[in-house]
C-alpha cells in the first residue's frame, strides 16, 4: 500500500463495492485488488460474434446470433457481469462515480486487447435520450469511450443520437428489448466509409447494439464492431 492509499483510507474510508470491507489499496478505486482478480473472463468456448460462452469454440455463431440477425461483426466484452464487476458498473450508473469509468476503461484495455481497434475510425458510444442523460446527468458510455480513447488513439465521435424514450431494457424480455429499441437510434455524424467500434456498459440480448449498429450500418458504415465491460451470461 502506498502512502497516498494509506492517507484516503485513513480520511476517507471506502468500503468495497464487491465485498463491503474498508479499502486499503485504491488501485482500482471503487474495488479492493481482491475484488478486481476475482472478476471473470468470457470463456474462449463463445460465440464469435455476439461472445456468449458456448459447449465449443468451434461451434459457430450462437442461435441468438442467428436469430437476432447481427448488424455489427462481432462484440468484445472484458468479463461476465456479476459480482464485483456488475457492482463496480453499478457505481458508475446508478451512484454517479464517473471515476469508476476509469477502472473500466483499464479492464477493457486490459482483458479485450488491442486487435479489434485495428482499422478502426472512431468510438462510438451508445447514447442516452435526453431524459436519460438529464436524469444521469452524464453519459456512463462516453466517460469509458473517452478513456479508452486515451489509450488507443481512436477518436471518439458522437455519432449517435437517441431520439425516442424508451422503457428501461432490464424490465423486459428478449422480444420486448427488440421493439422496445426499434427506431430509437438516429446518425448524427457522417460515418460513410468507416470502421466504428461501439462502446457500451453491459451486453445483455444485444438490443442495444445491435440498433444501434443497424442505424450505423444504414447510414453507410463499412463495419461496425463493438466493446462492452461486462456481458450478462444469463438466458433471456
């Protein structure tokens, strides 16, 4: 523990967003280093499109993949949304610890590598509607696009816009994500030609990006790929 991590946990006391005990080293600010090695990966048996753990890596895209008819090439997730890793997106979310987009972006950087940025133009985060962003107060996917940015040098570019309200995603099924999405996204930046990475929070169905891909895709995208921190592996 450093000195700058002894003086926040003496003034400061944080207790972990993972297992509730007080934090001592704030390498990863919201998450004791405990909780942050105990956060899962995607198995390398998934799906290469979508990454939904599978019986075989060499089984194909998943019957979600071919149900849902994807419109972005494939998605990155850097684990499974669960324990410490759902709670640590939950303080960015819910309790508006921007600085939580920090320890997200690293993970991302950390655990997805840096193929998929490969011939990439822009990040695109997926946004929120007007009241979304005025309840929130801040975009959570623009503050982890941004420090991704940081990173890898791919500009990130407001290309999207959210122009219907829409009822929560996580109070619905697969079918009614679908329709609840359907129409919601607008292009608002020329994207013609480009190579763009979506970047999102948590990868439940795949409602979400794969709307916005589709409007992406529409306006004349070349590709559209997509990172996320965490991908729920529950059937929906």
């Amino acid at each position: 523990m450093d000195i700058k991590s002894g003086f926040l946990s003496l003034f400061f006391p944080t207790p972990c967003a993972g297992c509730g005990r007080y934090i001592k080293d704030f390498k990863y600010l919201y998450l004791c280093p405990e909780c942050y090695g105990k956060i899962k990966e995607i198995p390398e048996e998934r799906c290469g499109a979508c990454a939904k753990p599978l019986n075989s890596r060499y089984a194909g895209p998943c019957r979600e993949c071919v149900e849902r008819k994807n419109f972005f090439s494939y998605m990155e997730p850097a684990g499974i949304y669960e324990g410490s890793l759902r709670q640590l997106i939950r303080q960015l979310k819910f309790y508006r610890k921007s600085s939580a987009s920090k320890v997200l972006a690293g993970l991302i950087m950390e655990k997805i590598g840096r193929d998929i940025f490969e011939g990439a133009h822009m990040l695109v985060p997926a946004p929120l509607s007007p009241g979304g962003l005025a309840e929130r107060g801040f975009n959570q996917t623009e503050k982890i696009a941004r420090n991704i940015s940081k990173a890898t040098a791919v500009p990130v570019v407001m290309a999207l816009a959210k122009i219907k309200e829409t009822a929560p995603q996580n109070s619905l099924d697969r079918k009614e994500r679908r329709k609840n999405l359907s129409g919601a996204f607008r292009a608002v930046r020329d994207v013609k030609g480009k190579t763009v990475i979506i970047v999102d929070d948590v990868f439940t169905t795949g409602s979400t990006i794969n709307e916005a891909a589709k409007t992406l895709m529409a306006a004349g995208a070349a590709e559209v790929r997509a990172i996320t921190a965490a991908r729920s592996v529950i059937n929906y």
